[in-house]
C-alpha cells in the first residue's frame, strides 16, 4: 500500500480534465497533461483528487505513489512553476541570453551556445547566476542537468557549473616530494 497514494490531492483552483491517455491540469501559469498510468484510477471529490488502485494485488502499488506524485508536481507546477538556480565559479565564466539561446563561457576556448527549449524560460543574473523556470518539473530539471554539463564543478579548484545549494568536496592537491 502506498503511504502517498492514500492521502487525496488538493486542487487549489487548478481545474482537471481527464483527456484521452492522461490528465489536463490548467491554473493560473498554464496547462499541463501528466500521462495517466494503467491500474490507477483517478477521480475528483469536490476540491480534491483520490487515487484507487483497480486490483489489490500489490503489482499497481509503486505506480499508485509515482501517480500521486506526478500530480502533485502539475498541480504545484501549474500554480507557482519550478526554478533551478546555477552558480558559474570561475575565472571569466559567464553567460548571457541572446534571443533562443544561452551562451555559456566556462573557460573553453569557445563560447558553448544552448539552445532553449520550448516551454522554459531563462534569466541570468549578474553574468554569474542562471535561473531556469518552468511549469513541468521534470523539464525544468533536465535542462539545468544539461547546462551543468556543459562544465561540471572540479574537486580541486571549485570551477565549474554548479547548483546554487550544491556542496562540493574539495581534494588536497599534490604535495611537493621530499628531499631526500
């Protein structure tokens, strides 16, 4: 039995929809179509939503939690959207915004130039902060997994993309051999 699958979901003013193959959740930032799971039944009581699973037999369990879940991040999605905020740490790491795309120098010998995806929007902040929002969660995580990638934060020195609540471990560099 899923602990999270029990509880009912508030719709705070979202209105819901089931549409063929998923659910519609429109609010006050947009729409969103979170795909339906097969065994999982979705039905609205007044300002809530309760998750039953078709049959008891312990096979739709995991699927009941990752519905609920799937559901509560539209809801929450539609009504106040999702940010991911990156730190560039680094000797000239900078970026700006030009039209569709993000131009990243992160100490290559090139600009790297990443394109936008449909439905995110990008601010950057100081040349040194990118902020990625969003309405889907899962999108908005991706894409700053991806500007991450562009430069991942190195042990030694620090320099790097890095989450703005990210810790990482520094390693003591090589000492000197000593004389004999």
């Amino acid at each position: 039995m899923s602990r999270l699958g029990k509880k009912p979901i508030k719709l705070n003013n979202v209105t819901f929809k089931q549409v063929d193959g998923g659910l519609e959740f429109s609010g006050t930032k947009g729409t969103l179509i979170v795909p339906q799971i097969k065994g999982i039944k979705v039905t609205q009581k007044e300002d809530e939503l309760v998750l039953t699973p078709v049959k008891n037999n312990g096979f739709y369990s995991p699927y009941w939690g990752l519905q609920w879940s799937l559901i509560n991040s539209a809801i929450k999605g539609v009504t106040e959207g999702f940010e991911k905020r990156l730190t560039l740490i680094g000797v000239g790491f900078r970026a700006n915004v030009q039209g569709k795309t993000v131009v990243v120098n992160a100490g290559y010998s090139h600009p790297v130039n990443f394109e936008i995806p449909k439905g995110i929007e990008i601010t950057v902040e100081e040349n040194t902060t990118i902020v990625v929002k969003g309405l889907d969660k899962q999108l908005v995580g991706q894409v700053a997994a991806n500007i991450r990638k562009i430069r991942k934060p190195e042990p030694y020195k620090g320099k790097g993309i890095r989450y703005e609540d990210e810790y990482v471990r520094r390693k003591a560099g090589k000492s000197g051999k000593a004389e004999a």
